[in-house]
C-alpha cells in the first residue's frame, strides 16, 4: 500500500485482507477504508467495554467474547476476520487480555421439513 494516502494500515489488519503469499485480495483503498472503520470502531467499543465490566462485573475475556460473537453477526456489517480484529484491537486499547475468539458456528438446518 505505498500510494500517498498517509494512513498506515498495521500488518495485523493486512492480514485480514491477504492470501496465504501475502497479496491483497482487495483494493488498496478498499483495505484502506476497512482498516479505517474497523480502527474507529475498535474505539468507540472502548467505553462500552468498560461500562460492562464496571456494570455487569462479568470478566474481561467474557466482555470480549461478548463483543466478538455480536460483532460477527450479519447486522454489524463487518466480516468475521474484521471482528476478530477489531475485538483483538479492542483488548489491546483497553490493555486486557484477549482469549481465544472462535468464529461463530452456524445454525443447525432442520432436515425435518
């Protein structure tokens, strides 16, 4: 991403948008605009991170896991990579631990109709 938009994307969110030899399976200015809504999004999280610890007194991780499986729903209009990152960002701003976040698994399909 060597154009002259002066956002640095981070390698972590890179990541994100590449293959397994590290090419962008996006746009530059697509990547780009992601990392920037995820950013913004990881911090605005910050304060209703810590209003749920202080409010519900469940534990960090619990917080965390929380925010990652709403974020992975459809409604929240980032990809499951996206909130993994963001709920990853999210920990680091907030200076917490962030456990394992496992990819939401889909809904049982009822055979039966």
């Amino acid at each position: 991403m060597d154009d002259d938009n002066q956002i640095h994307v981070p390698p972590s969110f890179m990541a994100v948008y590449s293959d397994t030899r590290q090419r962008l399976t996006d746009k530059p200015a697509v990547v780009r605009a992601r990392y920037e809504l995820c950013e913004d999004l990881s911090g605005h999280l910050v304060e209703h991170a810590q209003t749920l610890y202080h409010v519900q007194a469940p534990s960090e991780a619990e917080i965390l896991r929380r925010i990652h499986a709403g974020l992975c729903t459809a409604e929240s209009g980032v990809s499951v990579a996206e909130a993994t990152w963001i709920t990853t960002r999210l920990a680091e701003l907030l200076v917490w631990q962030c456990p394992e976040l496992l990819a939401p698994q889909p809904a049982p399909t009822d055979a039966s109709h």
